[in-house]
C-alpha cells in the first residue's frame, strides 16, 4: 500500500524543504512549504490486486519569489514522470508506476496575504494493496 507520509519524508529530503500532511497548512510554518494530500484514487483495479491513490502536492514559495516554488514543483514533477525507477519499495509497499492525474504543475491563481505564490499538481499511484 501507497504510503503518503513516506512519499512527504522522500519529497522533502529531495526538495530539501519544509513539509506536512495537507491539505491546510498551519499559521507558523516557514514561507517555503510543500504540502502532501491524499485524494481518494480511482480505486481497485479490475483484478483486485492493485490500488490506485492519488495525492495532491502543493509548494509554496518565500514572499515575493514567483520561480522558486515552480522550480522546485518542476523538478518533483520530472522526478516522479521521468527521472524514477518503477517498481519500486520507496513510498511503502511496491509502487508499479506514478503518473499525474491532469496536466503538469500550474499556480494557483492568487497569492496569499504574505504574497507567496503556491503551484500544484495531482497525481496517482498504482501500488500493492
């Protein structure tokens, strides 16, 4: 099974970033922030023998630094679609394969109070169950 919190702990030492559990972000965490949320998924497969979660990963950037979190979103983005080797045992149990759910990594369109912008992208897993 697909374990979120071991995927967070491997995205924040390859990112060297802050992180935690979302899907909101706690009022004195550091401007720099990734955020992990898992989603539902799309559910078992037709065989029974493998899930499909997904999960949300949101990077905030410091104040006024529009190119770092999409940077550094970038770089996750590639690591998970490209850079990877599938299978896998990093994130929990066997990962066959990681691939998102829509498009690539987009802001979302407004800034926060401290004028940090935060970019996001979905993605799913298929895993042992």
């Amino acid at each position: 099974m697909f374990s979120v919190t071991a995927f967070l702990e491997w995205a924040k030492d390859f990112l060297d970033i802050h992180g935690d559990l979302g899907p909101q972000p706690m009022q004195d965490m550091p401007d720099r922030l990734m955020m992990v949320t898992l989603l539902p998924g799309a559910g078992l497969t037709m065989d029974d023998q493998f899930d499909q979660p997904s999960f949300q990963v949101a990077i905030r950037g410091d104040q006024f630094a529009e190119t770092t979190p999409e940077a550094d979103m970038r770089k996750l983005d590639r690591a998970l679609i490209k850079e990877l080797q599938y299978p896998h045992n990093l994130w929990g149990d066997l990962v066959v394969t990681c691939s998102r759910t829509g498009g690539g990594p987009s802001p979302i369109q407004s800034y926060d109070k401290g004028r940090r912008v935060t970019y996001t992208c979905t993605y799913w897993v298929l895993c042992d169950l």
